[in-house]
C-alpha cells in the first residue's frame, strides 16, 4: 500500500518523534533514563508525567489541567492512587509484593489470601462476599466457590488444557485436544458433540455445531480467511488490501459490500446496494462526521471534542444538537439538549447518583458497597404557590416530594434477589448456575417460573405453561401451538399458531439480516441495512401491498439517535413524527427522548420525556421533567411488555417492532 509510519530517536535511543502515514506528527520529551516527560501534537500537549529519583511515575497531567497521582512504599509498589477529583484508592502487600487488600474511594475493603504457592485462595468484597479457589498438584484451578456457595470445578489434562467441566447444577462439559493441544471436540451436559477440524498448518477449517450445521473456512497461505461458507449456501468472499485490512465482502445473494479506509486503518465508506456511509476524522482519529444514506436520502451526525478526545457536542441534519459539559475529573456534568438541561452529581467513586432535570425533577440513585444498583427515587420539586396576581411563587414547605420509588437487593454472588416498590414486592430465586427459576411478582400477571433441559434450554413451568421442543442447536420447534421452521443457516424462516391465521414467514439477505417479515394477507415489513449492519430503513406494507408506514433509523456510531416515522395515507402523503433519543455514556441506558411532530416546514416539539431505569438499564418509568405524567414499564424477565408503553426501547440495545412483536438487536432479532 506504501503507507509509512517513520520514528525518530533522541541521543538515549528513546523515541522522540512518530509520524504516521496520514501525516499525524506525535512529539514526545523524554528524560535521560528514557522516560516519557510529555508528548504533543499539533493540537497541543497530549499528556506529561513526572517521576521520582528511582524513576516511579508520581503524576500524570492531561491537557485540561487533570492531575492523577501515584504513591510507593520502599519496595516500589505502588501503595496510591489519587484520581483528579481528591478521590483515593489504596493498595497494601505481603512481604512478596502481592496485593492483600485495596480500599475503594469509597471506603470499601476488598480483600487476597493466597497459598504457599502464591496462588489467590479467597477474594472477600466489602460487602463480605467471599469467592474461593482450590488448585491441583500442578497448580491449576480445580474448584471455584462463589459467593453464594455454587460450586465450579474443572479436570485437567496435559497441556494444561481443561478436560471436564462441572457447573455448580451438575451440568458436565467434556473437552477434547488433538496431539498439538488443539481443541477438536466439545460434548454437553446433553451428550450432544460440537466439532473442530484444522488443516495441516493448524488453521480452523470446519465445524459441525451440536445440531449437525456446518460451517467451512478457507485461508490463503498466511493463514488469513479468505471465505466462509455456512450451511448449504455458496461461500462468502473477502477481499483484503496488501495490509489484510478487509475492503469487500462478496454475499452468495450476489451483493457487494465495498469498505474504503485511510492510511490508518479506519473506516472511511462503506457500501451496499442501497445503502452508505461515509466518515471523516481529525488529526487524532475522533470521529467527526459521519453521512448515513439509504434509497437516496442522505442524514449528517457531527461531533466535536475536547483535547482529550471527549465529546464536546453533537449534532444531526435534523437540527438536533446535544452540548456536553465536564467537570475537573472529565465526568459528565451537563447535557445541553436542545431546550432543556439535565445535570449530573457523583458519588466518592465516580458514580451518578442524581440526575437533576432543568423543570425541577430529580432522579436520585443509590449503590452499595459493590457499586450495585440498590435504589432509585424519583423526586418531584416543592410545590408552589401563587400569593397573589404579580407576585412571586412561594415555595409550600420547602420540600421535594418523592414521587416514586424502587429498591433492589441481591444475593452475596450478586444476583437480584427482590425488587420493592409501591406496587408491590417481587423476588426472584435461582438455581445453582443463576438461572432464573422463578419470579414471584405482586399478582399472578408479573409471576414467572421456569425449568431448565439438559444444556440450559428453558421451558415454563407455572400452571398452563405451554410444551416446548427443541432442535439438537437449542432453537425452539414448538411452543405449545406455535411451530417454527428455520433455514439450513438455523435462521429463523415461518412460525405459525394454529387457528391464528396466515404465519409470519422471514427472508434473508446474504449477509443473514431479516430484510423481510410477511404475514400473507395482513402486513409486510422490509427492512434495509447498512454494511455495518445497522438497520436504517424499516418500509410496512398493509395486505394489499400498499405502503402505509416507513421508520428511517439515524445513528451515533452504534447508538440509537433519531427514529423519523411517516405514516402514508391512500392519497400519498404522509404525516412524520421526529424521535430522538438521548442514551447514557459507554451504555444502551436510555435517558431522555423527544417527539417532534412534522407538516412541512412547520415543527411542534413535545416536551423531553425522561427514563427512570431498572437494574439491567431497561426503561422501568418514563416521566416528564417536571415530574408529571408518570408511566410506568411493564416488562417480563424476558424483555416482554404488558399493557401501553410510549417507548419501543426494550432491554439495552432492544428496539420493539410493533408490527412483528420482534425486538430488534443490531446482529440479531428476539422474539
């Protein structure tokens, strides 16, 4: 390809200059020991470091001023870390350097033992959980005992290689090696066999899952796979440039899926039939804009960023724009959203513990010593009161009032056990290997109870439930009346219910995205994607093959950002509503969206509806910001929601398509 990365060297022979071969220069200061004092670019300072006589990193500073420093006993270890915003964590040793406990900026103490051989026998956490570990002759791990008391135990062969492995339920897994250590079979707790075949050079070329699906691979003389092949179907075909660096994929359907990066490796375009996307980056590789276009209609998302490459705002072609403030640690203290703020304060640890609205209303959070969820308020503003006609409003005893609650509890191992609130109780018990067994709500409709097969595969066990029979993959046959066929690729393809009518039948692309759900007579639902495979294009089609309702899907990088609805009528027009969302950092936790409905160059923005979530980040409550209108989210264990629900967000990273009951997951869907 003729891309260079040059390096340069200071008299020590340390590196003193790197200029990779998008022309990006990194300068780096070093001491006489070789150390790095600090690095630039031409943006400005990187970062700088400073260190003791011995040559112990004592601080590091980040262009913004953040300072995070580092403390050592006599031996070297490093015994503190003092983080920018004063919080502290703190290390101790044995006399051979191994760490006995660390204390949090919480205060919490986490606790090591080990045996004569060194090898860690407990962990106890603050809360007095405590996880244990036994070891053979050889030294390698035969029992793990957690918290709860499950035990976990494992046989070994030679190599060092796990030959048998027993869950705390009794489950065993077999393993086996060929003579160079190599993993060739795999046998369930259901007798069922998973293969693995390799060529000559040690390459994966096969395998044959618990069902009898194949999936093949072929390489080129380095190793590098050049196709793969899935089923009966024809191959897929990857083209790579002189770095191995993947530029096409070539799908049996006959689609071509074009990737086009910069000197550095990042995606720069990527194309499909109908489909592309396009991004641009700075000088230090941050995502700066990214053009999303499907069946012609082209959307922007724009970013800018502070000198440590944090997000400094962002903004889309719909003229949504979301302005992100940070205080002295780089946390997030505020979201300007387009007419309203949300604020952040943090506990000792780093952790958000209120969420406070700009028309008053608080979400206050509460963790335990393990930084577990274990409550969530809702907190309205103090009322107030009108005196008289041009006076100010007096505040009615001064007091917020709580709205709403939840807590949570769990086991020592860290499974929820109950969730309170003021509709009730529910709990929820398990079997040794944390499988939900049953959740036993407030009435019989939040009430759950299950069985597991051989292998884990799950069947309802309360009154009435339905018979289930699975495949030898674990893909569900038959749910009581329901039967499900599926492809040679174990893709889902019909499910019907008897006496329910016509069944849904699903289509695939080349690339096995759902590109069609058809329930002859009723609905038709088209989808297309991107070659990242994000879904940009969801087309509904009424029985009689007219187009009644199109969702275009815009995105941040991987997270949800806008959902545009149009809702056709017969005469070809159509009337759109706006969603954008608002999602919490390096989650799919929503927070916050807003409906702006749309008749031609005139917008009506509703207000920004706020999400109270639950212990896994799915919506539990949606309210407004001046905490009117509250809603709450009925959803089973399983992501199911009873009643009206004015979000499609289901479990994180689950979107709900009302017109096939799926729930849409980026690679996948879920019934």
């Amino acid at each position: 390809m003729g891309h260079v990365t040059s390096y340069a060297f200071d008299p020590s022979l340390a590196v003193s200059t790197v200029t990779t071969a998008d022309g990006y220069v990194l300068t780096r200061r070093n001491n006489e020991a070789g150390h790095i004092l600090g690095a630039s670019d031409d943006a400005g300072d990187v970062i700088q470091y400073h260190y003791s006589s011995r040559g112990e990193l004592l601080c590091a500073t980040t262009p913004d001023g953040a300072k995070t420093s580092f403390e050592y006993d006599h031996w070297g270890n490093r015994t503190a870390v003092i983080e920018p915003d004063g919080s502290r964590k703190t290390i101790t040793y044995d006399v051979f350097g191994r760490p006995t406990s660390v204390v949090d900026a919480a205060g919490g103490t986490t606790r090591f033992e080990y045996d004569v051989r060194g090898g860690v026998v407990s962990i106890t956490r603050p809360n007095g959980a405590s996880e244990r570990f036994t070891y053979d002759a050889g030294g390698r791990v035969r029992t793990y005992t957690d918290a709860d008391g499950g035990v976990t135990s494992m046989r070994w062969g030679h190599q060092r290689r796990v030959m048998e492995l027993t869950k705390a339920n009794g489950d065993v897994t077999h393993y086996r090696y060929d003579y160079d250590g190599r993993l060739v079979s795999i046998q369930n707790s259901a007798q069922q066999q998973h293969h693995l075949h390799y060529d000559p050079s040690g390459w994966l070329t096969a395998e044959r899952t618990f069902g009898g699906r194949t999936l093949r691979y072929t390489r080129d003389l380095s190793g590098t796979l050049t196709s793969f092949t899935q089923g009966d179907e024809q191959p897929v075909l990857l083209t790579r440039d002189a770095t191995g660096v993947v530029t096409a994929r070539e799908y049996p359907d006959g689609a071509v899926h074009q990737l086009s990066h910069d000197e550095m490796g990042r995606l720069t375009r990527a194309v499909t039939d109908d489909t592309e996307c396009r991004r641009q980056y700075d000088s230090r590789g941050n995502l700066i804009e990214e053009y999303q276009t499907v069946a012609g209609d082209s959307c922007w998302v724009r970013y800018t960023y502070d000198a440590m490459g944090r997000r400094l705002s962002r903004s889309s072609s719909r003229g949504h724009q979301d302005v992100f403030y940070r205080d002295a640690a780089g946390r997030l203290e505020r979201i300007a959203l387009d007419d309203e703020d949300i604020r952040f304060r943090y506990s000792a640890d780093g952790r958000i513990i209120d969420r406070q609205l700009s028309r008053g209303l608080c979400v206050r959070t509460h963790y335990d010593s393990e930084l577990r969820l274990v409550g969530r308020d809702v907190v309205a503003p103090a009322p107030t009161t009108r005196v008289a006609p041009g006076e100010p409003a007096r505040v009615d005893g001064g007091r917020a009032r709580a709205m709403a609650w939840r807590r949570y509890q769990y086991s020592l191992e860290g499974k929820l056990t109950t969730v309170s609130d003021e509709a009730g109780t529910t709990s929820l018990t398990y079997d040794a290997c944390g499988q939900l067994l049953q959740r036993h709500g407030h009435n019989a409709a939040t009430s759950e109870r299950y069985n597991y097969l051989p292998g884990g595969l799950v069947v309802e066990a309360h009154d009435d439930a339905p018979e289930r029979d699975y495949d030898a993959d674990g893909r569900v046959l038959r749910r009581g009346d329901e039967r499900f066929t599926y492809d040679t690729c174990g893709r889902l393809t019909s499910r019907q219910s008897a006496g329910a009518g016509p069944q849904w039948r699903y289509q695939y692309d080349g690339a096995g995205m759902l590109v069609s759900a058809t329930k002859p007579g009723e609905c038709r639902v088209n989808h297309s994607y991107d070659a990242l495979g994000r879904r940009l294009l969801s087309r509904i089609y009424d029985g009689g093959g007219r187009l009644i309702k199109t969702r275009r899907f815009i995105w941040d990088e991987n997270i949800l950002l806008h959902v545009i609805t149009r809702r056709w009528n017969a005469r070809g027009g159509y009337r759109e509503t706006e969603r954008s969302y608002v999602i919490g950092p390096a989650s799919h936790a929503p927070w916050a969206h807003r409906d702006v409905d749309i008749d031609g160059d005139e917008r009506r923005a509703g207000a920004w509806v706020h999400y109270v979530n639950d212990a896994v980040g799915a919506p539990h409550m949606l309210v407004n910001g001046d905490g009117s209108a509250l809603r709450r989210v009925n959803m089973s264990s399983w992501g199911a929601v009873s009643g009206e629900c004015d979000t499609a967000l289901r479990l994180p990273g689950c979107y709900a398509d009302e017109e096939t009951g799926l729930l849409y997951n980026r690679w996948r869907y879920l019934d």
